[in-house]
C-alpha cells in the first residue's frame, strides 16, 4: 500500500520528542549561567513580598542574552510564591514593542489585574488612576516588566508616572524592571527618568561558546530523541553562534531548524551538516523578525537606504568612480524626508535621524564610517549589512501592503 502523505510529520519519524522546547517562546525551567542573575533579581524582588516597594532594577545586554528568558522565570516563581502563601505580590510583564506608548503600556498592564474588565476607549488619566487603585485597594506590591522598554515613545512620561504614583499610595507599591537591548538607551533618558528606573542595574554578558553548548544540550536533551542530536551538530550551533554574538536565541534556532530539516529529508540523526544548512535561513529570519518590530519612522529610514543601494547609488570616490552600496548620511535623509512625504507622514528632525542611524548600526544592519577629507568635507557613509533587495521587499510588505 502506499504511504500516507501525513506519514513523515507524526512523531514515530521525527527527530524531536517535543519541539516546543526549542521554540523562541518556551520558558526553560533551568537557566545555566544565569543562576546569578536569578538571586539577584530574586534578592531585589524579594522586597514586595516583606511588604514592601522593590527598587526598581535596569537590565540590559545584547542580543539574545537571556534578559527576557530570565525576567520571566522569576516573575512565574514571585506570582506562584505568592499565591500559594496568600502574600500580596503581584507581576505582569508587558512587551512594549507591541505595546509603545505609556497607554498601551498601562492598558496592557489593567488587563493583567482586571481580566474581565475591557478599558478601551478611557482616558489615560482614568486608565493609570486605575493602576494605582487596584495596587491601593488590595494592598499589592506591583512588579511591571517592560521588555524593550525603549521602544516606547513616551517613556520618561511612563517612567515618571510609574515611580510618582508610589507617593499616591497609602498601601501597596508598584516597582518597574526595565528591559532593554539598545546599550545607548539610558543616555536618551531625562537624568530624573534615569535616577528612578536604575536605581539597580544589571548587565547581562553574551555567552561563550562552551556556554551555549551547554545550554544547547541542556534544552535538546528534552526537545530531541535521545540520541538523535550528534555532538557535532551541538559544537557548530555553538561556534556559529558565539562567532557573531554570544545570541543564545541563534543557537537555540540553529538547532530547531536543523532538527526540521533532519525530519524533512527522512534522517534519524541531526548533524552539523543540517546545521549549516539552516545557518542563512535563521540569519534571515532574526533579522526580519527585527525589521518588522522596528518604529515605522525608523522601517522608512531602512527603506530609504535599501531603495537607495537598490538603484544602484553609491558614493562617487576620490578616484571618481563610484562605490557601489556606499551612501551619504545626508542623501539617505532626503530620500527618506521624500518617502515620508509621498506617504503623506511627518518626518523626524535631523538629530532623531542620526539616532536611528545609530541605532541601526547597533542591532547590524547598516554599517557607518567616516569618509576621508575632499568628499563634502568629512561626512558619515552608510552600507547596508544585509542584502539591499530582501530588506526592501520585507519593508515593502511592512510600510505599503
Ligand atoms: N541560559 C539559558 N538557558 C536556556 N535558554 C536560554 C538561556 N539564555 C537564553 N536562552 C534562550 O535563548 C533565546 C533568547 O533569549 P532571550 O529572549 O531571553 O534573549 P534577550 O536577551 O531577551 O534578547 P533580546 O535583546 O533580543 O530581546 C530564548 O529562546 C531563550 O529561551
Ligand atoms: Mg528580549
């Protein structure tokens, strides 16, 4: 007879026991070389449950670091701590690329501690008096993780009224734990912002490679068939991985799709060979993933310079030729204030754009450096880190669709 089609996707033939363990959004229940981490929020945190305000804590670290990973496992422990001893502790975390504004920011958060209450439609004013209300009222000590913290727009107004409102509160207190990966962030906070959210701050460092590797096996050892894993495929996602960051997410990906390639091509084994294989996917999917989250003024920013490097623009050099792919900071700002105008938005002033720039330039997809003397006196020059066509077409979708 011959084989069902649905035959090669059921378990018996797949390489995993349980994919979901490798998935961006599992929550492992150990977290090697972050134990310290734990104590340490656990310690600050620790705070709420003696009654008491917790200080408010700032991390931050690059990519893939597990500040994410590690913020929630705490706040899961603190929430089940304190209900099982009836201790009024209480947590939310708010994922604030979604959430960008200091409104959505608080909706988010009323929806956590009023599951069955839509607010919708009220006012700020009504929506943050309501924060204070339900910490007042039941004498909570509220935890308010803001992951990506610095993508909010209004973020010295949400931080300022977050820590003011404490002064509001005749019982009950609410504590913040910023998140963020943009290294230069706090520079941009107003220094009272800065004081209130860092009065504890906490770095989080890239992993090596010994380090991912044990955090592969230790994920893969429940994710995967016993023995289905070869140790070369560990030791490559490991190396690949700590060679451009020390990103535990590339690592734990490198492996996931190697896994489905393995299934996909019938082997009962997942070598280094998949691995490889899977290496120019998952590039691509983390930085489009990061492409989409991005502000939109910022996406039409990266337009400007992908249709720019598209059309074959480039930087004429002092011999007079051009060098393909390399742009002028100043030329990329016209042609990002005339898509922004075709599009009938606002643009951002000068000084916002070379932010975005350096911004940009952080999380690796443009790479900037310093023309010599005799072009336009000495300007910045701009490179696409990626392929110029693909980022166009994900912003196309994004920006136009
Ligand atoms: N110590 C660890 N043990 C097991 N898995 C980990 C560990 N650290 C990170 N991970 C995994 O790596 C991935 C990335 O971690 P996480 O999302 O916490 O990073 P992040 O520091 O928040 O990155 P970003 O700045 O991009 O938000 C997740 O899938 C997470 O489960
Ligand atoms: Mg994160």
């Amino acid at each position: 007879m011959q084989k069902n089609i649905f035959e090669s996707v059921t378990k018996s033939e797949s390489v995993f026991v349980d994919r979901n363990i490798m998935s961006q959004h599992y929550t492992p229940d150990k977290l090697p070389f972050r134990e310290h981490q734990i104590d340490e929020i656990t310690q600050i945190l620790g705070n709420t449950l003696n009654g008491k305000r917790a200080d408010n804590l700032f991390v931050y670290g690059k990519v893939g670091t597990g500040k994410t990973v590690t913020v929630k496992y705490v706040l899961q422990q603190l929430e089940e701590f304190s209900r099982q001893n009836n201790i009024g502790a209480d947590t939310t975390y708010v994922n604030c690329r979604t959430h960008n504004s200091k409104y959505k920011v608080l909706l988010s958060a009323l929806r956590k501690f009023y599951p069955d209450e839509n607010f919708i439609g009220f006012s700020a004013a009504f929506v943050y008096e309501k924060l204070l209300e339900y910490a007042d009222r039941n004498k909570k000590h509220l935890v308010l993780a803001l992951d990506e913290v610095d993508k909010v727009k209004d973020v010295d107004e949400l931080i300022y009224a977050l820590s003011r409102g404490n002064d509001e509160l005749a019982s009950g207190s609410v504590s913040i734990i910023g998140i963020s990966n943009n290294l230069r962030f706090k520079d941009r906070l107003d220094p009272r912002t800065k004081s209130s959210l860092c009065e504890k701050e906490m770095v989080f460092s890239p992993y090596n490679a010994e380090e991912l590797k044990a955090i592969l096996n230790e994920r893969a050892a429940s994710a995967f068939r016993k023995g289905c894993v070869e140790e070369s495929a560990v030791n490559c996602a490991a190396a690949v991985s700590a060679q451009e960051s020390g990103d535990a997410r590339t690592a734990v990906m490198l492996l996931l799709r190697a896994g489905e390639l393995a299934d996909k091509s019938g082997l009962s084994r997942v070598s280094d060979a998949e691995v490889r294989k899977a290496k120019s996917k998952v590039e691509e999917e983390i930085i489009f993933n990061m492409i989409k989250t991005l502000p939109s003024q910022q996406q039409l920013v990266l337009y400007a310079i992908s249709s720019l490097v598209f059309n074959r623009k480039g930087v004429r050099s002092v011999t007079g030729l051009r060098e393909p792919g390399v742009l002028f900071s100043g030329e990329i700002y016209d042609e990002y204030k005339r898509v922004a105008k075709s599009l009938g938005e606002t643009y951002i002033s000068s000084r916002w754009y070379r932010q975005y720039i350096n911004e940009l330039e952080i999380y690796g997809l443009i790479i900037t450096s310093q023309s010599g003397k005799g072009i336009r006196g000495s300007t910045r020059l701009v490179r696409l880190g990626f392929d110029a066509k693909k980022i166009k077409d994900v912003l196309e979708v994004e920006l136009f669709a």
